[in-house]
C-alpha cells in the first residue's frame, strides 16, 4: 500500500507534483489527464504534497490506529524526532511539550536524539576508520529508497546501519520491554518506509506527523497553559538533538568535516542529492568521499510540518534548544547509558530493487523531439520547466508513458498560439459570414415584402376578374378563390366564405357535384389541361378551363357562367368566330365553286360578330 495518495476532486492538473517528484514517480499518459502515482516508485519524500496548492495530494494517517493504541491497554512509548524543536517553537518549555503528549495517554516520551547519538557514534568509526570503501550515509529513508530503486548499482555503498528512529526503537524494547507500542512523532512520512521495513524489536508501529500531533492537541483541547511541568524519559539525547541541522549530524557523532583528513562531503536538498546519486553512479572510484546526505535542506519544513517558519528561525530554535538541553544534562548518566547500548546490534542490510523503466527505442524519443519541435540533440533551448533535466530525458519519459508533450511548456504555448491564430481566423470568418447572412436576410426580407405586395395586388385583381377563379391542392382543397367564383356556386358558398374568407382550406368536393370536380383530379393526375369545358351545374352551363399551376400539386381553374349575358354575347361570338376559322377552308372552296354566294355567307357572317363588338363596346363605355 502506497503511502501517497491524490484525490482527483481537488487536482486542477496543474503537474507541479508531476515535476517536483525526483523519481518520476508521478505520471500523466496520454490517456488520462489526471496525475497518478506509481506507488513502487515512490520514495516517500514528500515533495508532492508541499507542492501541491490545492492540497490534493496527501499521505496515509495513521492517526486512527494511534487513537485506538492510545485507548487499548498496551504501554505505548512516543518517540520524538529531533525536529521538534524545529517545529514547536511556540511551546515555551518543552517539559510542558512532554506533559502534553503524556496527557494524550503516551505512558512514557523519549526523545530520537539518544538514537542519533547512538548511530552517529557508528558513523563516527566507519568515516574515519577508512577501510577501503566509501560510504553514503543510511538514515534519511528517501535516500535509501532512491538509492535501491534508481541507483541500485550504489547500494553496497550504503552505510550499513539501521537509521535514527530504528535505533531508539530496539534502545526503547530493550530498556521498556519487547511488549510495548511504539509510535513515533516526527516531520516527514518517509518514516513510514522505514517503519514498513523494521521487524521484531526494530518495530515501529505507527507514526505521526507534527501536524498530526497538532490536531490531536486541538481534539483533546490540550493547551500548555493548563499542565505543569514534566520531562522525557530516558535514555536522554545530547547533540543528537541537532539532527536536524545537515553538520549537526557529525557534531553528534564527533566527525570533522576536515576537507584534508576526513574526506566527508555533506550534502542536502532534493537537487543536491539528485546531482550527487547521478555523479556517483557514474563516477564513484573518481569522488572517493564519505557522504553524509538528507533529501531536504536542513531545518526546511516538510510535509508534516508547519509551513510559514523560515528555515532560519527554525535553525535557530533547534540550536537554543540543544544548548539548553545540554546545560541541564546528566553526563555522567548519558555515558552510562551510550556504554548500555554500545553493543547494540544496529546494523542493516539493502537490497536493490530496480525500479528503473527501460529506455524506450530510439526512434519512438526522435519521433517524440519531433512533435515537440525539439532537435535530436539537445540544442540548449530546454527550460527545465517539464521537470525534466533536458528535452531528451523529457521525450523519454513520453515514450516511457510518464509524461505528456501538453507538460512541455514551448509546446503548448505553440499549440495555443497556432490555436488562437485558428480561433482568430475562424473568427473572422465567422463575422464575415455574418455578415453576409445579415445581408442576405435583408435581401430576403426585401423579397418577402415583395412577395407579399405582389401576393395583395394578384389577390385584389383575382378578386375584380369577371370569370370565378379557385386554385386547390393536390387534396383538392381550395388555397385561393375570387368573390366570383363564390357567387358562382351560390348561395350555400357565400354563406361558408364568410365564415373562411376565400374559402381557404374548404374541401372541393363538398362544393361541386363529381362530374365539377372530377375535372381537377383528371388535371391533378395528368397534367394534362382541360380548356373550356361545358359542365351542367344547378340548371346552369358553366364553362370550365383547369389547368396545371404546379405539377401534381396544384391545379387553377377559370369558370364562366354561360346564363350570365356578357359571357353568352362573348361566347357567341367566339364560337361564330371559331365556325368561322374552322369553315373557312370549306367556305372558300364553295365558294369556288358558288362564286358570289360564298362571298355574301362571309359578308354576313363578319357582320354579326361587328355587330355584337360593338355593342359590347358600347356597354363598356
Ligand atoms: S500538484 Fe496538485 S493540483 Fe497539481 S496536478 Fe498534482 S495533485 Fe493535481
Ligand atoms: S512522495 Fe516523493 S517520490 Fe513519492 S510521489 Fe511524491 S514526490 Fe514522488
């Protein structure tokens, strides 16, 4: 079980976790945009989640199984790391800090620093009694984990002691008894590594961060001005209490950094670390130094920490305390008590456990430099902003499925760039169709209105036509009919229309007699117009023109009243005048053959039609 976790209600995908992680233990692939965490990977140093703003990433508690511990009827021993006096410089006198854990239920609270001394004292010998080897310091867990994951081939270099907290833990089961609980208090949850690793008397069974710590105070309403004064309990520390200053460390130990004699190289902080396990990988026979190594700067906060302190006031508080504790010391007991412990066997092995991923083919890392816009060789246009060392390593871990080319800064500034430039033109032309829409919307509008007059003029001159005019739908129901094509059909129609003006919608047949409308369905199916057709209706002679006006969909029709006298007059004269036309070719050859007589038939003929044009002529004016 991992000891980081990230709830993803909270990740705004930011990859700040994606680049601070020194392992890469946090990854992004190309199908999930959410950070996720490999938790063999994972070196527990927390960088994660100080980086974190919006607090998504957190680690594992183990709060609860310390509450239950506190509850059950075990003695249950606190362990205090040395950083307390790093973090708790608001409690003035740190024998109320102890009533303070005490009065959470621990039965007794000793302090780390004796097992830093204890392990120093071991260092002590094994950095100025060369024997052929150099070696990395063992205590800080993050390193031994980065060391047996990523630099396996350093692993016989570790220092082979158990760390701080492991030491005190056998000190306490020795000097308390192998039955009790041990909970250790302390800055970092990389305590948790080594805490999973210790079995029998080296147990740790649950650890607590100083900000854990605090919350409990908060919980159980636990405040120093209440309680009186009580102390640690034994084996007491001495300059083990500077642990949490890098040099302190071998001041606990009594090592001098003497660059001529001891050849001993301090070193602390994520990147220092990174650059001296790479260099040292690659260069050990050439470095020949002891190294004495912490993953974070000295006195820096850590995630179990609070945040706002400097790390220079908190130096300072770990320096007064430590001056402090060591004016009232014991010597003659801390002797005893190193002189108790010095046979105690705090030694320890490492295993490599290669977490490296295999380097991906070289043409997948081209093809990745390629859609990133990157050289093949490192050109010096890497910004480091990925959280990778170059370009390339950052294409490997694409090509590794660790990282996103969306996390490559240059990349997605390009892509927004070309982005906003689509955007923009698509924009542009965006408003020009637009425009062009609106103006074709005018010109449509204009129409319509046109349209619609044209519509009000064909209407108001349907309805002055003498003839009836109706025009029906394929359904045969009326779209458009004239006032006189009411009249025509009588009394019954005149009064439906005004009700439906124009006897819009009406259906034909209700109207007319089938033989009447049969002639709009032969138009409507056939297309074929029929033109002045005689039809019987009610006692009269209608005369009936049909004709197609769209194709099987709508049909118009003429129809004249024949009783109506100015029709009967109009129609006799056309038909006299189609007599005329049809037997001309007759008349003439009779008269031909009858000579003058044909010519008078004519003379006659033409007379009747001017007569009745002129008396039509005559009624108009
Ligand atoms: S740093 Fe926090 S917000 Fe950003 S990606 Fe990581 S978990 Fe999400
Ligand atoms: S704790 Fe450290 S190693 Fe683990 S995921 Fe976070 S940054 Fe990476």
């Amino acid at each position: 079980m991992g000891i980081i976790e990230i709830d993803y209600s909270k990740c705004r995908m930011s990859y700040a976790c994606v680049r601070i992680c020194p392992v890469k233990a946090i990854g992004v692939n190309a199908e999930d945009d959410f950070p996720r965490i490999a938790e063999d990977r994972c070196i527990g140093c927390g960088s994660c989640i100080l980086v974190c703003n919006q607090s998504a990433v957190s680690h594992r508690s183990d709060i609860d199984k310390v509450k239950m511990l506190l509850g059950g009827e075990q003695t249950i021993v606190a362990m205090l790391a040395p950083e307390i006096a790093a973090e708790f410089g608001d409690v003035t006198d740190y024998r109320k800090f102890v009533t303070m854990i005490k009065k959470l239920g621990f039965h007794d609270v000793c302090e780390v620093s004796f097992g830093v001394d204890l392990v120093a004292a071991r260092y002590a010998d094994l950095f100025t009694h060369f024997r052929g080897k150099y070696y990395i310091s063992s205590n800080c867990p993050s390193v031994v984990a980065f060391v047996e994951k990523f630099h396996p081939k350093l692993v016989p270099n570790l220092a082979p002691f158990v760390n701080p907290m492991t030491a005190m833990a056998k000190v306490i089961r020795q000097r308390y008894g192998a039955q009790i609980s041990l909970v250790y208090i302390g800055p970092s949850v990389n305590a948790m590594l080594e805490a999973a690793r210790a079995r029998d008397d080296e147990r740790t069974d649950a650890v607590l961060t100083f900000a854990e710590l605090r919350r409990l105070f908060e919980e159980y309403n636990i405040t120093e001005s209440t309680l009186e004064y009580s102390g640690f309990d034994p084996p007491f520390g001495y300059k083990g209490a500077l642990y949490p200053i890098p040099q302190g460390y071998l001041q606990a130990g009594n090592i001098t950094e003497d660059l001529l004699t001891n050849r001993i190289i301090t070193t602390e902080g994520r990147e220092n670390l990174i650059e001296l396990l790479r260099v040292l990988d690659e260069q050990m026979e050439e470095v020949n130094h002891h190294f004495n190594v912490f993953y974070r700067e000295g006195c820096a906060p850590a995630e179990g920490m609070t945040r706002d302190i400097s790390r220079i006031v908190r130096r300072a508080w770990v320096v007064d305390y430590t001056a402090k504790r060591m004016s009232q010391m014991d010597w003659g007991q801390w002797k005893k008590d190193m002189e108790e412990f010095s046979g105690l066997d705090l030694s320890r092995t490492f295993n490599a456990d290669d977490r490296r991923l295999p380097a991906p083919p070289e043409s997948r890392i081209r093809e990745v430099l390629k859609v990133l816009g990157k050289k093949e060789e490192d050109d010096g246009s890497s910004c480091g902003n990925c959280g990778y060392a170059s370009c390339r390593d950052f294409a490997v871990a694409v090509a590794q499925g660790l990282a996103k080319t969306e996390m490559c800064l240059t990349f997605s500034l390009k892509n927004r760039q070309e982005y906003i430039k689509t955007l923009r033109q698509t924009n542009e032309k965006l408003a020009k169709t637009q425009e062009a829409l609106k103006e074709s919307e005018k010109k449509a509008r204009l129409e319509q209105q046109h349209a619609s007059e044209a519509m009000e003029t064909t209407a108001a001159m349907l309805q002055k036509l003498p003839s009836g005019v109706v025009i029906v739908d394929d359904k045969l129901r009326i779209m458009q009919s004239n006032r006189r094509f009411i009249e025509i059909l009588g009394r019954e129609a005149g009064e439906i229309s005004e009700v439906i003006q124009g006897l819009k919608g009406a259906d034909l047949k209700t109207l007319i007699p089938y033989p009447f409308y049969n002639l709009f369905s032969y138009v409507l199916e056939k297309d074929d117009d029929v033109v002045n057709r005689d039809v019987h209706y009610e006692e009269r002679i209608l005369n009936v023109s049909v004709f197609t006006i769209r194709r099987n969909k709508v049909v118009g029709a003429v129809v004249r009243d024949m009783f109506m006298p100015e029709v009967r007059k109009e129609e006799v004269i056309r038909r006299v005048s189609e007599a005329i036309n049809e037997n001309l070719e007759l008349v003439q050859k009779i008269a031909f053959l009858l000579g003058e007589g044909a010519s008078r038939t004519e003379k006659t003929l033409n007379s009747i039609i001017e007569f009745h044009q002129n008396e039509k002529k005559g009624r108009t004016e």
